[in-house]
C-alpha cells in the first residue's frame, strides 16, 4: 500500500557548489541518523549504507566548509563515535528551513501541476 505522501508532488532541495560539490537530503538524513546514533557506522546501517561510504560523505561535509561539521573520536573503553559540531547543527537546521520555506513558497504552484497531471 502507497503512503498518501507518495502520491504528492515534492520538490527536492540540492545545493550545488562550486567544485562539484553538493548538499541535499541523503547528507543531511545522514546528519540527523549521526545525531540520533553519535555514531558514523550506525547512521550508515540506518541508511543501508556501508561504514565507507558514510564517512565519505562525512569528509567531503567536512572538506565544504570552513568549519568541521562531524566530529569523531577513535576507540576506547566504549569504542568511537561521532557528533555534529555547533556548525553541523546549525548547517542541519537551515537546510531543513531552507525546504520547509521551499515547499511552502511553491505550494499553490505544486498544486496546479498535480490538478494538471494525468494522474
């Protein structure tokens, strides 16, 4: 059975920057899943991603930005882990605005391309 939601037009937000960098929502899930689990290999597993690419896409958030926005720590007694930096939160949190603010300023648009879809 479809969710409604899969039944709704939905604009993505990417961010493409210089260098062929890019910023959209499979990186900031993966933020969200790093906060939730404070670790880079269970924010992977979360996604069915494996532990490389998850830190690959870590480093290249990392490597974006002035600021790091990942923070891990190796080993010890309790093993590793990981956590969004003051920056990492703060970048989180204006993406999510920036497609909340995306979706709400399209909506009346968005809704007259599903009334004219032939759906």
């Amino acid at each position: 059975m479809k969710s409604p939601a899969a039944d709704t037009l939905t604009p993505i937000l990417r961010i493409s920057f210089p260098h062929q960098d890019r910023l959209g929502r499979g990186k900031m899930e993966l933020l969200e899943h790093i906060r939730d689990t404070g670790s880079i290999s269970a924010a992977g597993r979360a996604m069915d991603m494996s532990y490389r690419r998850a830190w690959l896409l870590v480093s290249d958030m990392n490597r974006m930005f002035r600021d790091p926005v990942v923070e891990s720590q190796r080993g010890g007694q309790k093993g590793g882990g990981a956590a969004l930096t003051p920056f990492g939160d703060e970048l989180l949190a204006r993406f999510r605005k920036m497609e909340r603010m995306m979706k709400s300023t399209l909506a009346k648009d968005l809704a007259w391309l599903e009334a004219n879809s032939r759906r």
